[in-house]
C-alpha cells in the first residue's frame, strides 16, 4: 500500500480516539521514523494500537507501545501485536497505557497473561495537569502567588511572547540550558523534525519569550485534541531577572486553552510523594528537581501514570538489556 493511503488509514481509524495521546498520533510515527524507529498500527472494531518497533543487530528487534492502547477491549489486539513482535524477532514489547492510576481493574485484567508490571517506563510517570477549562482569573488565582507575581512582572517590564519558527535559535538556547541544569539535549535536527512535521496540522507551536527583539526564552508545545503537554523549554543565562519563563509559560496555556485545549501537561517532575515532593523541592536541584521548584507554580493536579507491561519474547537476551539500563541509570 502506498504510503499516503497507509497515512489515510491511520488518520481515518484514530477519528474515533480524538483525544488520543500524541504519541499515538500518525504525525509521532513519522517523526519516530526519522530516529530509527518503524511503527505498525493495530486495529479492531473496539480497539487500536500504534506499535513502534526499532531494529537491533543479528534481526532482532525491541517494541515500544507508547500511551496506549486506545478502545475499550485491548485483548482484541494482542494476537495481531503478538503474531508481528515474532516475525520481527523482537525481544520484548513494553505497553505504556495512557491512564493515570488507580488502574481500573479491568485494565489489570489485560495484563494478566503473559505480561510483567514493570515500574520503570520510558516515559515520565508523574507530572502536573492544569485544568484550562475556568476562566483566565480563575487560572492564575490557582497558581502560587509568587509564580502570579513573576508572570505580572515579566509583562509589566516588557518582555513579549509571540510564536515563532526560530528552531535553530530555540536550540542553541537548549544547549545553553543543558549546560547550566546538567541535562541532555537532543541534537538541532531532532527539533527541526518535530517542528516541521508537527506544526503544518497545528499540533506544535515554538513560542519565544522577547525583550526589545532579544529571545530570553522558547518553549515547544504539543496539541492533540483537547490535550497540550510542554515537551521542552529553553531559556538563557541573560535577563532571568525579567522572569521571563513564567510568562512564557502562562502564555502557552493561553495558546493551548484557546485552541481547543481543557487539559495542560506540564511534563515530568520527579517520580516521588507529593508529601516528599513538597518537603525537599526547595533543596534538591538534581534531576527534574529543578524543573518541579518552577512547575509546581502553576497550579494543577499531580498525578502519576500508569506502570509498563512486559512481555517477553527472548527471555536471555531481555535479561541482558536489564543489565545495560541498569549500567546507563548508574551512569
């Protein structure tokens, strides 16, 4: 089938899961697939998949099942998914559903054969989600009252936020960001990509925070449905006295909010209690510690998503992965 029909039928099977996470999304396959990663869609009357898969030497492969399933009866598509991760020699498949817990207990139930709970998922497990849908007041009455202060002051000192299409400058700031709170950055390219495929269909806005035409901040946001998240944020070393993240920030949920959006996810904060979140934010920097001091601002709910569910193909080789990602969360 020719590409463009296989991305017709994506489209036309995901019409029924509007509010469908991102990364279940047609435009998150394409954007994979420039990374080294094939995806597969699965489908029945009640349910829907979309499978990444990643090639690994001697043919064998891993799978990835991103913030799904969708439906209600998933059991309907484990022998379709099961039958594929076999013929492409994967070593095991890792379901992150898209549900906050408590799971309910029909959702176990899918997990009940032949899977592992596995704690650990390559996503984040706990974030904060901002309710758009009161009014603007309403919104910023929720927040901290020193996140509300730094967002008046920013606006009152003239820093402005617009969109923008200046993915090169928004990562050259990342980099300088990177440095400073001692994270990873993706290179221009993996930006450049997201940008380009996302932001066509209006599922990706880059917004920069100006100060008399100088950029001190950018953020990327993602809209899906009545979803947004804030994936990455970037700010410089200059003028942080202007606090102009805030106001970029609040920005963003005014963007979102106005395009559809009732929920705003924040993106990952440390995967802790919200009782030890609150004792020892003010004291840690390591981590997403940082990024919590300034999330925990805006109000919101946190919450913590679902475990991964394992099922394992190549039970030694599996083994062996096991003790690589335990080298690399050492390292």
């Amino acid at each position: 089938m020719p590409v463009g029909s296989q991305e017709g039928q994506k489209t036309n099977l995901l019409q029924a899961y509007p509010d469908a996470h991102l990364l279940q999304s047609p435009e998150w396959a394409e954007f994979k697939r420039h990374f080294g990663w094939q995806a597969q869609v699965f489908s029945s009357q009640s349910a829907y998949a979309q499978v990444l898969f990643r090639s690994l030497p001697l043919g064998h492969s891993i799978a990835y099942l991103p913030k799904g399933p969708l439906g209600n009866d998933w059991s309907s598509l484990w022998e379709q998914i099961d039958q594929e991760c076999k013929k492409r020699k994967a070593v095991f498949l890792q379901v992150e559903p898209d549900l906050y817990l408590p799971l309910p207990p029909e959702v176990e139930a899918h997990f009940s054969q032949g899977f592992i709970r596995e704690e650990h998922t390559l996503q984040p497990r706990r974030t904060i989600s901002v309710t758009l849908q009161a009014a603007e007041e309403e919104l910023l009455a929720a927040m901290k009252q020193k996140t509300r202060y730094n967002i008046r002051l920013a606006s009152k000192k003239g820093v402005i936020v617009r969109p923008t299409a200046d993915v090169k400058g928004f990562y050259e700031m990342m980099l300088t960001t990177g440095n400073r709170d001692g994270f990873a950055v993706h290179n221009l390219d993996y930006y450049q990509k997201a940008f380009n495929i996302f932001a066509p269909s209006g599922k990706c806005v880059l917004l920069g925070a100006f100060f008399e035409e100088t950029p001190l901040a950018y953020l990327m946001l993602f809209l899906s449905g009545s979803r947004s998240w804030y994936f990455y944020g970037a700010s410089d070393n200059t003028q942080r006295n202007l606090m102009p993240t805030y106001l970029l920030q609040w920005e963003a949920m005014l963007w979102a909010k106005a395009h559809g959006a009732s929920e705003y996810d924040l993106w990952g904060i440390p995967d802790a209690e919200e009782n030890e979140l609150e004792a020892s934010f003010s004291d840690r920097s390591d981590g997403l510690w940082g990024v919590y001091r300034f999330k925990r601002g805006f109000g919101g709910q946190i919450v913590r998503s679902s475990p991964a569910f394992i099922k394992v193909y190549k039970p030694l080789l599996y083994k062996l992965y096991l003790k690589y990602r335990a080298g690399r969360m050492v390292d």
